[in-house]
C-alpha cells in the first residue's frame, strides 16, 4: 500500500488455511494493489477504512 496522505494498519489476522486479513485507515488516494499494477481507492471525505483480504497463493494456483 502507499499513498501521498496517510494510510496505517490497525489489525492483522491469519486464519487456519493461510489467508491474511487486514484492516486499517487511509486519507486521499492508497494504492492497494501489492504488486506492480495499481488498484487505486480514494476516500470520501477526510478518511476511510479498510477490509481487506489476501488469499494463500496455494489456494489460487494449487
């Protein structure tokens, strides 16, 4: 993630199957997306937050 304004994790969890579970708070415009290509969101209003969830690699490609 990165932005020009604020972005921050709150919480982090990971459950039994490998799967990453995160959220957070962000200001302005956050790229999302971890790699090189670019899933913008940008808040509404001062703040937002965010839910996000990472699927094990295993589990997509086996």
């Amino acid at each position: 993630m990165g932005g020009a304004e604020f972005d921050f994790g709150i919480s982090v969890e990971v459950d039994a199957a490998g799967n990453v579970y995160t959220t957070g708070a962000f200001s302005g415009t956050v790229d999302f997306d971890p790699g090189v290509g670019a899933s913008n969101l940008t808040s509404f209003g001062s703040s937002d937050i965010y839910v996000s969830n990472w699927i094990h690699p295993e589990i997509l490609f086996g």
